[in-house]
C-alpha cells in the first residue's frame, strides 16, 4: 500500500480538530470583530489605549489587555523585555500577536529570570503558560537566558514566520502541550550553554514542526539537536524543515527518552551537514519508541550515519532500549559516513525499502548489533561498499542530475526509476509530486520529465 498525503499514522480525529483549528484560526479571526491594539517602542505609552495613533509602548501591556478574539499588532523596534501571555482564546475567537510591519525584535539583552535551582527555571523570553488558541507571527527573539519561545500546557498554539538567535536553550521549546503548529520559522545559534535542541517537542501531542530552518546551533554540553520529538509525544509530524551547518549533535531525532514515544512521521525534510547522524532514533532511558515513519528525506555530507537507529543510553541502570516497527523509505542518502545504520540490539521489525544509498564513505547498511527480530531490506539501490543488501537490490551508479550542484533528482537514464516496490511507498515525493501510479522511483525523488528538461535548460 501507498502513505498518502493524509498519512495513514495519524487519524485520530484530536490531530485531525487539533491542526484544522491551528491552521484556520487566521482565516477564522478575520470574520469576527474583536479588538485590534497596537504596540509602538517609539511613540507608544502604556496610558494610552492602544489604538493605531496612540498605541502601547510595551507587548506586555498589550498581551495583558487582550481578550479572545483580539489581535495585537506590533510595530518595528527593538523591545528589551520579556513577555508573558496568560490569556487563552477559544477556537473561534483566537488571540493573534504579529508584527505590524518588518523589524519587530524582542531582545533579551541584559534580562534574566527564574535561574536554575529556583521555581519554574524552564521558560522563554515570549512565555505561554497553560493557555490555547494563539497565533504568534513574525516577531524576532533574541539573545535570552533560556528559550526563545516556551510554552508547557498549552493547545492549539501556532507560532509561524518568526526567527529565533543566540538562545541558551531551545529557540522554539513545547512541553506537555496539545495540537501545537511550528511553522516557517527560523532558528540559528540555539543551545548556546543549556540544554534541550534548537526545536524540542516534550510530551506533545498531536502536533506539527514544518518548513522551519534550523542551522548553526552553538552545541551545549547537553542536547544542541536541530529539531527532537520525544519523551512521551506521539501522532507528531516532522516535515519540509531544513536542517544543516550544525556544531554538534544529531540533525532530527526521536527519542523515547523514558516515555512512550508513538506514531511519528518524519518526511520530506533537507538534512545536510551535520556533524553527527542526519536523522536518527532512540530509547536513551529505556522508554518505548514505536510507529516511526521516515520517508522522502534528503540526506547528505553528514560526519555519521545518513538514519540511525541508535542503542545509546544515558540514563544509569538503563540496559533495554526497546524500538518497535520503523519503516525507512524512499529516502536519498549520499556522501554520509554510513548510509543506514542498525545499532540497537532491542529493536523490533525495521524495514528498509526503496531508498537510494550512495557514496557513503563506509557501509552504505550497517547493522552493528543484532536486532531482536532482523531488518527487512528491499529494493534499494546500493552504490558503494555494504555487506547487506537485502532484495531485489541494485548495484549501480544512481545518475543523479548534477552532484556538483546538490541536484539529486534522477536523470533520465537512472537504474532507479521504477524499481521501488509498491508496499509501503508514499503517494508523493520530496518535491511533493504524485509518484507513478505504476512502481514507485528508488530514492526521494520520483523521475519527471519535465523538471528533467528544466534542470538541463536551466
């Protein structure tokens, strides 16, 4: 069977309510008449009402004035404060905080709060505390003390089209939360001294981190990976982010951690240059990791493996790190050390299909400790040494486009095109085109001869 774009892992009707409110709740504030309040560092006084000609002088001031159905609009400047929204809104009258025009900057410089060992250390610069229904859009966060953005028992929060830099812990972190949209965001030089990974999804649920550039983390002693779903989040979809020029640690990764960890679809994102694995899962504390879907990634010039399935640990005492029916699929993996990388001895039903592995400095499939049940390998194409090939496998050159140029589509003549098997494939590729109906392509692009002629035109 074929994954379609409505991914066959996540059909509980909470992800389904969850995301369409998130993604609609623009659309749905522009039919209501709640009160718009303006925010201006320049001109602006907290005495006056918040209109457009006498705006706020602070987004705090703003942020504790609105009710549901408001929207605040923020003016360029540069904002040295930290901003703490308390307020929910409800599905159909959402609380929405954007930028008024470019510029618009919340800069931590100089402002700290709750440090390690007092109540509550854990939160950002913009803080969401226990609230729902809020869109935050295109505002800049920088230089804080801890997160970013931070929000814990929250639902139906988006945050889209902002830019996080130079955080000591997460840029964008969500804890115990619900149907939580991370959008298009970009986020450089996080991890700069804490812990957690430059986007970190904890415990969450029914959730999406999309589109989202995430490069040039600053590699703290703990944590510094670009985007980690784990400990305890399930029904979670990882897609069209670009990854790359990391300092340290893995690219995208699931980690159980000590939790049930579920139903996760990692899909469609650009992994390259990464000084450890591309993308790579994990049970460090024992929990159960299981449902992971990896499909129609691009993975390439990374120090290790392109996919990992790790066995570390780094809970004391922890000897069992059990991984449960992952399936590998039509991704493209070049230039990486190791190719596809089985290194948990506890791991359960891994299967390997369709992807294209090549020129990876070592194997191109390794398995460096048996799993409990073997990985099932079928109809890949292996250009390059691999003691493991698996079925229906195809020793060759993949004649890409132009590796000079990182063009991984297939040219015309690829051994690749229509050598997939059907089971399991997804309806779709990286450039999100419809597959053949017939045998899907080998690798993350499928062959269309349009964007053939147009590379060649180009």
């Amino acid at each position: 069977m074929k994954y379609s774009r409505r991914h066959f892992i996540l059909k509980s009707s909470l992800f389904s309510i969850g995301c369409l409110a998130s993604s609609s709740v623009l659309s749905l504030h522009k039919s209501v008449l709640g009160t718009t309040y303006y925010v201006a560092d320049s001109g602006g006084d907290d005495s006056f009402p918040g209109t457009l000609v006498q705006p706020f002088k602070t987004i705090q001031k703003a942020v504790d004035t609105v009710v549901a159905g408001d929207t605040i609009l923020i003016k360029a400047g540069n904002y040295n404060a930290r901003v703490v929204l308390s307020t929910s809104g409800t599905a159909a009258l959402p609380i929405t905080i954007q930028a008024f025009d470019t510029g618009v900057v919340l800069d931590g410089t100089g402002i700290t709060w709750n440090p390690p060992g007092t109540a509550n250390p854990f939160n950002g610069l913009f803080d969401l505390f226990g609230i729902s229904h809020v869109v935050i859009n295109n505002l800049s966060l920088i230089n804080s003390t801890y997160a970013g953005f931070f929000m814990e028992n929250c639902t139906n929060i988006t945050i889209s089209n902002c830019q996080t830099d130079n955080t000591v812990s997460s840029g964008i972190g969500v804890w115990s939360s619900d149907s939580i949209v991370v959008d298009n965001n970009t986020v450089q030089r996080a991890c700069n001294g804490g812990g957690e990974e430059c986007i970190t999804l904890a415990n969450t649920s029914n959730s999406e981190v999309k589109n989202n550039e995430v490069f040039n983390n600053i590699g703290g002693v703990l944590g510094g990976e670009g985007i980690d779903v784990k400990q305890g989040s399930h029904h979670v979809l990882v897609h069209h982010n670009h990854v790359h020029h990391l300092n340290g640690r893995l690219g995208i990764y699931a980690d159980a951690y000590d939790a049930y960890t579920h139903d996760i679809e990692i899909y469609n994102n650009l992994v390259h240059d990464i000084p450890d694995s591309g993308i790579a899962v994990a049970s460090e504390g024992g929990g159960l990791l299981e449902n992971i879907l990896i499909y129609n990634n691009l993975i390439y010039n990374n120090t290790y493996g392109a996919i990992e399935v790790g066995g570390w640990t780094t809970v004391a005492g922890t000897t069992n790190t059990p991984i449960h029916n992952v399936k590998i699929i039509n991704n493209t993996l070049y230039n990486n050390q190791e190719g596809i990388n089985i290194d948990n001895a506890f791991a359960e039903n891994i299967s390997v299909k369709n992807n294209l592995i090549s020129q990876n400095s070592g194997e191109q499939i390794v398995i460096g400790a048996t799993p409990a049940i073997q990985v099932s390998v079928f109809n890949c194409l292996i250009d390059g040494a691999s003691l493991i090939t698996g079925t229906n496998a195809i020793m060759a050159a993949p004649q890409f486009v132009d590796i000079s140029t990182q063009n991984f589509h297939l040219s015309i003549n690829s051994p690749a095109i229509n050598k997939g098997t059907q089971t399991d494939s997804p309806s779709f590729d990286l450039d999100d085109n419809n597959r053949n109906d017939g045998l899907p392509d080998i690798g993350a692009y499928e062959f269309n001869n349009q964007i053939f002629k147009n590379d060649f035109e180009a």
